[in-house]
C-alpha cells in the first residue's frame, strides 16, 4: 500500500491508474467470451473506470481499499456499462419488450 508520503510524490491520476490496471486487466482476461473487449479495448475500459472511481472514491479511501472491495466496484462497472451499452442498440420495439419484462419495484 502506499503511505501517505509516497502518494505526494506522485500524481493523483498515476496512483489511481497503478491500482487499477490490474483489477481491469484481470476482468478482461476471466472474461472466456471476449464481450468485454467486444465493446471497449483495454486501454478504454481502464480510461472508463479510472473516470468513475476518482469521480465516486477520494484517493484516501481508494488507497485503504481492500482489493477484493474495490475489484468489485471495477467488475460492477464494467458489467453495467456494457448492459447500458447493449439497450442503447435496441430498436423501440425491443426496448419496449424489454421494459415490458422489468420487475416493477
């Protein structure tokens, strides 16, 4: 982990993209059907999820968090920006069997 120190001397960005690239290649190598990599190269899905969590997590909680937590939030990510990605390419007809189909909560 890093100290405090050690995250002064390097730029907030490089200590979020540090961390990072190994959760997101992790999930693009678990992912045996290639979908992943279908909708976005690795360098787009680490560019996406470096964007959502230095937005949602400060570095001081980011640096304290465990890796099995934050490996979750990237896999969450990943997973719902490829469903967002897949309704954006339905017809009105499809979304509306889709919506039709919805639990309404």
């Amino acid at each position: 982990m890093f100290s405090n120190h050690d995250t002064t001397m390097i730029p907030k960005q490089e200590v979020y993209h540090i961390r990072l690239n190994p959760l997101v290649e992790r999930e693009l190598t678990s992912d045996k059907e290639g979908v992943y990599l279908e909708k976005c190269s690795q360098g787009e899905w680490l560019v996406y999820i470096m964007t959502e969590i230095m937005e949602h997590i400060p570095l001081e909680r980011f640096i304290t968090m465990q890796d099995d937590k934050l490996n979750g939030h990237v896999g969450r990510l990943m997973a719902l920006h490829l469903v967002a990605g897949m309704l954006n390419d339905f017809t009105p007809e499809q979304m509306k069997i889709f919506d039709e189909c919805l639990i309404r909560r």
